[in-house]
C-alpha cells in the first residue's frame, strides 16, 4: 500500500474508475465536484495525503458548507459522493480504514413528490399539442413512468410491436415497458415528421442530433409555464405516472418492475402520498 498517495491523484483514479462502469457523464461531473470541493477543503487546512484525512476532518468540510447556506439535503449528497470515493480507495486498498464511514448523514425531510391532477396534464397535453416531438415526449414520460435519461437514450429499435426495450441505464436494470393507446399514437405521429437523420435516437433535434436530456427538460419545462401550471419538474411526470396506477390498483411489484425500481420500498413510499390507493393485483397499464 502506497502511503504518499495524494487526494488529488486519488480523485483522478476514482473518475478514471467511474468511467469504465459506464456512469452517466452527469454523474462522474457531480461526484467530480464534490470530491474537488472536499480536496480543496482539505488543501486549506495542509491535508493533501489520502492518510491524513480523519473523520473530524471530513464533519469539518460540511460544517463549513452549511456555514454558507447549503442544505441537509445538499450535504447529505456530498457525503454520499465522500463515501463513494472512500470505498473505491478501500477496495483498491489505497486504504485500510474509511474516515467517512464516521460521519453521521445530516437529518431532513423529504418533500412530498409532485403528482400533477388530470386537469393539469391535460392543459399540458393541450399546450404542446402544436409541437409532436414534446407532445410524444410528454406522453411517453406520462404513460410509461421512464426516467429522462432513459427517453434521452431511446434508439428505434427500442420500439417494438407497442413494447419500449429500456436498455440498461445508470445501474438501473434493463427492462420492458408496454405502451398504451395514447403513447403510440403520440409516437407515430412523431416519428412521421421525424428529421431524416442517420442518428437512430427516437428523439433528435431538427438538424438530426440526438435530444440531450438537458435540452428535453428546457423545452418541457418551457410547455408547463405555458400551460400555467407552477412548481413543477419534467420528473414529476414520472410521479404522476405512478400514483395514478396505484389509485387504479396496480401491483407494487409489477409497478416497480416496470418503472425499474431496484427496491420495492422505492415504490412502496408513494403509498403515505396516494389517497384510495387500492392495493390491487392489476398489471395492466391504464391512460392517463
């Protein structure tokens, strides 16, 4: 074991590492961030040596950022980035003990997700009704549940025989997602004005490149003003989708498997948000 390994060449092993198990470009920046902030900190206070950090030291760093103004959340998250590169330097064994591990996570609630009411979706449906590349966007978010990314990375071979193949997506399981009457119809009538384009994303844009997820959430984002509805995100979409099929009595475990859950509590914990959920058997994906 190296005992003069530097926290910055350490940090640049760990991007190396994330890289190779296919992580999201967001995600290697994300984590990049908050490990850089951290190895500034530690820089500060003449700790540059992967050894010389200790676990008051790490409780110090988010003490300081709270001092600025970041919150439970936020810093729950930077310690989640903390522990991640920690276990990456134990398991090479840059390391025998991990300092994070003595750090407790800041407390704090959750917010409740944001479940659109139908006469929300529909003035969004209607709003974007002009537009069929977000008018499919919308519906297949909406009537599938997939998360952005997944929409993003949809090629046309994905779609098949009223069935979207989700291929493998941030360590999320691939999977197979039925499509209902109003998503198929939403995407023929996309695919119909298409741009001719050797790209085989499903969704591009009007020179034929692919859809960048950021892209897609500016332009969706930009339907909800227009329709007026407020305090609302792209992945809210996915919210809806999944109180709406537990009011209708659909399974936990067929909901969870379609909306690629690697937990059942991580379905489970919209039930305290749905009121008359049913708590039925139903595998069948209804419209919204």
């Amino acid at each position: 074991m190296n005992n003069v390994v530097k926290l910055r060449d350490a940090h640049g092993k760990f991007q190396d590492f994330l890289k190779t198990k296919n992580r999201a470009s967001a995600t290697i920046l994300a984590y990049g961030k908050d490990i850089e902030q951290l190895i500034g900190f530690m820089e500060n206070i003449e700790k540059t040596d992967i050894h010389e950090v200790a676990g008051g030291d790490i409780q110090a760093f988010l003490s300081k950022l709270q001092g600025e103004g970041y919150t439970p959340k936020s810093l729950s998250r930077k310690l989640n980035s903390t522990r991640t590169f920690y276990r990456f330097l134990k398991v090479n064994e840059y390391i025998t003990d991990d300092p994070s591990l003595m750090v407790d996570h800041p407390k704090y609630e959750l917010n409740p997700p944001r479940i659109l009411s139908p006469l929300e979706y529909r003035a969004l449906r209607d709003a974007a009704s002009v537009d069929s590349r977000i008018y499919a966007i919308i519906e297949v978010l909406l009537q599938t549940g997939i998360r952005i990314g997944e929409l993003a990375a949809l090629k046309l071979d994905n779609i098949n025989d009223g069935i979207l193949h989700i291929n493998k997506y941030e360590g999320h399981p691939a999977r197979e997602v039925p499509l209902n009457r109003r998503a198929k119809e939403a995407l023929k009538r996309y695919l119909e004005t298409r741009p001719n384009t050797q790209d085989n994303h499903v969704f591009v844009t009007k020179t034929g490149r692919p859809f960048l997820v950021r892209n897609i959430r500016d332009a969706v984002e930009r339907y909800f003003k227009k329709a007026g509805i407020e305090n609302v995100k792209i992945n809210d979409l996915r919210h809806t989708f999944v109180a709406h099929h537990l009011k209708q009595g659909v399974s936990l475990v067929f909901l969870s498997r379609v909306l690629g859950h690697k937990r059942l509590s991580s379905t489970e914990r919209y039930l305290q948000y749905v009121k008359d959920n049913k708590n039925g058997e139903s595998t069948i994906l209804q419209e919204l």
